[in-house]
C-alpha cells in the first residue's frame, strides 16, 4: 500500500494543528509527529515483529492477537492492507516452491498462513494479515536477522511518512532525504528498538495514544489526499 495512499495520521494530524502555536514552525510540528509516530509504532507492532521472526510457527497467532490488540480502525485496515500486499510479493516474487528453503521455518509459515486467508468463514481463528509479523517472517526468509528486520521495518515508516510530507507540501524531496539519512533518525530507531528489545507482545503498548485519534478522524476531514 503506497504511502499516497496512506499517511500515518500525518495529513490529520496537519489538519488538526491550523494555526500553529506561536513560535512552532510547519517544519518542527512535523518532526514532533514524525518521533511520536515512531515511538507509536515501536511499542505498539515491534514486540510482535520481533515474536515473529523468533518463532515464525506462531504467526497465525501472533497475527490475530496483533488484531484484537489495535482499536484503531484506519490503523488496521492500513497495516492488513500493507500485509497482505506485501505476502502477494513474497508468492510471486521470493517463493521457491520445491526448493530446499521451502522446508525452512519461515518458508512453511508463510505457505500455511497464505493457504489460511484462502480458507472459509469456518476456521476457528480466520487469520488478517497484519503487516509486522509478516514483514517479520519475510525478512526471515531473506536471510535478515531480528535485528536489522526491525530497523528496516521502522526506517520503511520514516520514509513513507516523509514520501506523504513531499506530497503534502510540508517539506521538499531533499529535504526529506536529508531527514531520512540523519544522524537523528538513526538514533531514534535504534533507542526504539532497544526500548521494545525484550517486551512481549502481550504487554505492547501505545506510547502516543494521541495518534490512534488523529489517525481515526483522518476520514472526518472535510477534505484529504490521501485514503488514510
């Protein structure tokens, strides 16, 4: 799902800060959306996209209690949306049917949750799809450990949020490309993977719950770009 068609909130969030406190430029309101957006992000799908790659036989699971976990019905159309987008490109794209890897954890895994989406209403636990375990489990089967999995995957956050500032004329290309290789950046996702290193999924939590509400009032706006 292309960051035109979602925005983190951000277009929301935009809307929802006119005018400006005094002395708080479009620039620094968006770095502050920016690091909650991030810290949001990492406390609330990290410590599932971490179970993932260490277990990827309880995907399924981890999937469905990544669901019953997020309130936010935008944030979980966009992450199922992204999931399932992103399963679509490991079958047509990385999938080796028959080969030596086919049998690796990861592999059998993601074969049974994608035969699982095809099954009927009458499977006991109907799986979602949810972006971070399956980016988790992908990332598995690419030969990336758990580690980089969860950089790339906040660092591919980053970027899209940047990717809808461009389209939002909040910033410039370079500008968000200077942004996006900062020192800063590199710092924020490292210390948020740290923080969530060692939480279980089960005590994930939402550090920014004010960006559950700018991103359910995203399709409130009188007006938007984007879908999301």
């Amino acid at each position: 799902m292309g960051s035109f068609a979602y925005s983190s909130g951000l277009e929301s969030y935009i809307a929802h800060h006119k005018p400006l406190p005094k002395g708080l430029t479009p620039l620094a309101s968006f770095h502050r959306f920016l690091d909650l957006s991030i810290a949001s992000v990492a406390g609330t799908t990290i410590p599932y996209l971490l179970a993932a790659h260490r277990n990827p036989g309880e995907l399924e699971q981890l999937d469905n209690d990544l669901d019953a976990s997020t309130p936010c019905v935008v944030a979980r159309r966009a992450s199922i949306a992204q999931g399932l987008a992103l399963l679509g490109v490991w079958e047509r794209s990385f999938r080796t049917p028959n080969s030596p890897t086919d049998n690796s954890p990861e592999a059998s895994s993601l074969n049974l949750f994608s035969n699982a989406l095809k099954g009927g209403p009458e499977d006991e636990f109907p799986v979602n799809g949810h972006f971070a375990p399956l980016w988790a489990v992908v990332a598995r089967s690419m030969g990336l450990d758990a580690s980089q999995s969860a950089y790339v995957f906040l660092v591919n956050h980053a970027k899209a949020i940047l990717s809808a500032a461009v389209r939002a004329s909040v910033m410039g290309p370079y500008q968000a490309q200077a942004v996006l290789r900062s020192r800063q950046l590199q710092v924020l996702v490292t210390e948020c993977i740290e923080t969530e290193w060692s939480t279980k999924p089960e005590d994930a939590v939402q550090v920014a719950p004010a960006l559950d509400l700018w991103l359910g009032r995203h399709e409130l706006l009188y007006s938007r770009i984007f879908n999301s």
